[in-house]
C-alpha cells in the first residue's frame, strides 16, 4: 500500500482509529495487536488510550500469529472476543451489536457468529471465549478460518445490512476505490 495499512485515512480518521471507535461502542478492552511499523501506528493514532496494544515480534509470521497474540491478551472476565483485520474500517456499530444480541441469545453449544452480506461471510468474526483454547493451539501453518469450517455447526450466521463487513483494501485501487483517493 505504500504506507501503514493502520495509518490509512477512513473519512478523516486513520482506519485504526476507526476501528478502536467502533469496537469501543460494546468491548472492554479493545485489544490491537501491531506488527510492522508498530511505533509508527502507535505515533500516528488519535484513540492510543482507547485500547490496549500487543506487539508481534514477527508478524511475517501470519496472521494467525497476529490472532494469536490477541487472544493471548484476553482479559479472564471477558465471556466473548471479536477477531476483525485492520484492513476492513468500514465495518458498521451496529453489526457489533448485532453479533453479541445473536451469539448471547443463541445456545451454549453455539461458539461463534460470523456476520454474512448478500449470502457471503465476513468480519468480525465474534467468537465465546470458552473456544480460544482451539484457536491457540492452532499450529503456525493453520488458519482460523480452518477452525471455524471445521466447527460450522457450532456456528451461526447472522445475515446484517452491512456492506463493509466484506470490503477490505488490499491494494491501492482498491482504497481508491473505497475511498475516492488517488492510487
């Protein structure tokens, strides 16, 4: 992208930033786990006091590592945790709320609501705490999205109107796309 994929604008907020105020509106704490150009991100966010950080020391790693960490980083008292990329700001308050009515309502055997726009999943990804374990003990070559297909009827769907839970920006056209700014 050029530039740290945290420090990207999202309607005059960097999408970190974004982020941290979305998942604020129904989390305590909010937990971002940094990798490259942690000092950088930390330096060029507005909500630092808003969340709690946790460095990857190899984010080359994966993204499962990056998952890890934050799991890790789980305080005991929390009965559910979201896992969302960094590189998906336009994700709605509202879809956070939906996800913790659905999953808190839904049966015990129940683990994970995973919102859906237009059929197709998408983030966050809202899990209960009762299954970090599984997705600790993930081996480094692992994903989770291999634990969530191997668990789809511990899953639920939860159908929101909510485009940005699909649209994430991998390259600069597509931020320029997304966001009207020049590749």
């Amino acid at each position: 992208m050029g530039s740290p994929k945290p420090l990207l604008d999202c309607g005059g907020e960097t999408f970190l930033d974004r982020l941290i105020s979305v998942f604020a509106t129904a989390c305590e704490p909010v937990i971002a786990v940094l990798g490259h150009h942690s000092e950088q991100v930390r330096d060029g966010i507005s909500r630092i006091g808003e969340a709690a950080f946790v460095l990857n020391p190899d984010p080359d790693r994966g993204m499962i590592s990056s998952l890890q960490l934050g799991l890790a980083a789980v305080p005991a008292h929390c009965h559910a945790v979201f896992f969302h990329p960094c590189d998906m700001p336009q994700i709605l308050p509202a879809t956070i709320h939906t996800l913790i009515a659905t999953l808190e309502a839904a049966p015990a055997a129940i683990l994970a609501a995973i919102p859906t726009f237009d059929g197709k999943r998408g983030h966050p990804v809202l899990i209960r705490a009762s299954w970090i374990p599984a997705f600790l003990a993930l081996p480094a070559e692992s994903t989770a999205k291999s634990l969530l297909e191997s668990a789809s009827a511990a899953i639920i769907e939860v159908a929101v109107a909510d485009p940005g839970i699909r649209r994430d920006f991998d390259t600069r056209a597509e931020y320029a796309s997304g966001f009207g700014a020049r590749p």
